[in-house]
C-alpha cells in the first residue's frame, strides 16, 4: 500500500471537532482532535481505497497554503 502525508485542519464547532482535508476535500468529525482526526484518515483511506483513480487525480490538490490574516469587521 502506497503511503501519502495529507493535511488535517480542525474547528470547533459547537461540541464537535471538524476536520478536513483540503487535498481531497473530504471531512469527517469526532468529540475529540483525536476522534476527528482519526475519522478523517479513516475516510481518506476509505476514499483512496474505492474511488476512480481519475476520481482521485481530479480532486488532489497538491500544493495547499494555510496561512493567517486579519479582517475588520
């Protein structure tokens, strides 16, 4: 089995921690960083598992920025 490092980015959202994926645009959740995080290796490896490799290669998105910025509001 091929091994690939994702990003997960978490919120929190009410009592739920979210967690995305932003190369495949999958998410899952759970009531602990632990949980979510564990769910959403759990369905990314699910996904990788059963979709179309064409599937695949048009949803990746291999370069992905994550940075900070302040709004006034």
């Amino acid at each position: 089995m091929d091994r690939s490092t994702y990003t997960a980015i978490l919120e929190k959202e009410g009592d739920l921690f979210v967690a995305l994926c932003p190369e495949l645009d999958i998410a899952s959740q759970g009531v602990t960083v632990e949980e979510a995080t564990a769910n959403l290796k759990e369905a990314v490896e699910l996904f990788l598992e059963c979709a179309d490799p064409e599937e695949i290669r048009q949803r990746l998105h291999s370069e992905i920025f994550v940075t900070h910025f302040e709004a006034h509001g």
